[in-house]
C-alpha cells in the first residue's frame, strides 16, 4: 500500500520541469506590466524564449512586487528605467538590460551596434530620453502619481485583512 508520502510519477515529473525551467534563468526582466510598449516587448521576449526560462519575466506592476527577491530594485527605481537582475544577483539597467536579454535568447544582433564606441553612447542618451518620457508618451499619469496610487492600493489591500492562526481566528 502506498504511503501517504509517495508522489506520483506524474507530479515528480511536473516539480521536476518546474524547478529546472525556475533554475534556468540567466537574467531577471524587471518590466511595467501597465505599460503597453513595455507589454508588446515583453511579449515578443517570451514568444523567443519559448518556453526555455531563460529570462525570467517579473512585472513590477503587481502588488506583490518585492524588491528583495529582485535586486533590491524598489518600484519607483524600476519604473524609471528599465532593470535587469543577473544570476550572480548583479542589477543592470537601460540599454544594457536589452542588449544581455537578446544575447541570451539569441538575438544580440539586434543590439551589437550598441556596443560600438559612437552609436553606444547616442543610443544611451536616446533610452534615456525616451524612459524620461515613456508615462506620458503611454498617456499615463507621472511617475509620483504612480508612485503615490500603487502605495495606496498596497495599504487599501492590506487595511482591514486579518491574519489566521492556527485555530482559524483572527
């Protein structure tokens, strides 16, 4: 008879593939998940990814968000440009970020030119240029508003919840 302990072969199998894929990450995506661009970039990486985890995608946007599993990286920092986290837990940010991810899913040809003394630099400035201006360009509100709204929401969501013990009571 088997023991309460015992798995099945099926749900071994399934743990299995998901601490693999899980471990397989090279690089943390830290991306807005309420920002369109952000979502059709992020969107094409996975669709190269294809399944393999070799990023591993984490929307900054979600209340659950928590910078120390992430670099450390707080939500204010990671909306005002993009971050990537490394294995080593090393955090990189703007173009850097996007050129690593495209190394690693196999398309760094798409960046290589940015690593070029002249082009890098004039690359630099234009993502910078342009994460000063992604909110409004998006039409979305300022980042202090964001800022302020999700801060809000967070303790809105937590106001009012109880925890239970052990015995099920508040």
């Amino acid at each position: 008879m088997p023991s309460s302990k015992t798995q099945s072969y099926k749900s071994v199998e399934v743990a299995q593939e998901f601490e693999s894929s899980s471990q397989s990450w090279q690089i943390k995506l830290l991306y807005d998940g309420e920002c369109p661009l952000c979502l059709r970039e992020v969107n094409f990486l996975k669709r190269r990814d294809a399944g393999r985890g070799l990023v591993e995608f984490v929307d900054i946007a979600d209340h659950d968000y928590e910078p120390e599993a992430h670099g450390g990286v707080d939500f204010e920092t990671a909306m005002g440009r993009i971050h990537g986290v490394l294995r080593d837990g090393t955090v990189i940010k703007n173009v850097e970020v996007f050129r690593r991810v495209y190394e690693i899913l196999g398309m760094g040809w798409v960046y290589a030119a940015t690593k070029w003394p002249i082009i890098g630099p004039i690359i630099d400035t234009l993502y910078g240029i342009w994460a000063d201006l992604r909110l409004a360009l998006t039409g979305r509100p300022d980042l202090a508003t964001i800022v302020a709204d999700r801060q809000k929401r967070i303790e809105g969501n937590t106001q009012g919840r109880c925890r239970l013990t052990n015995d099920d009571k508040c």
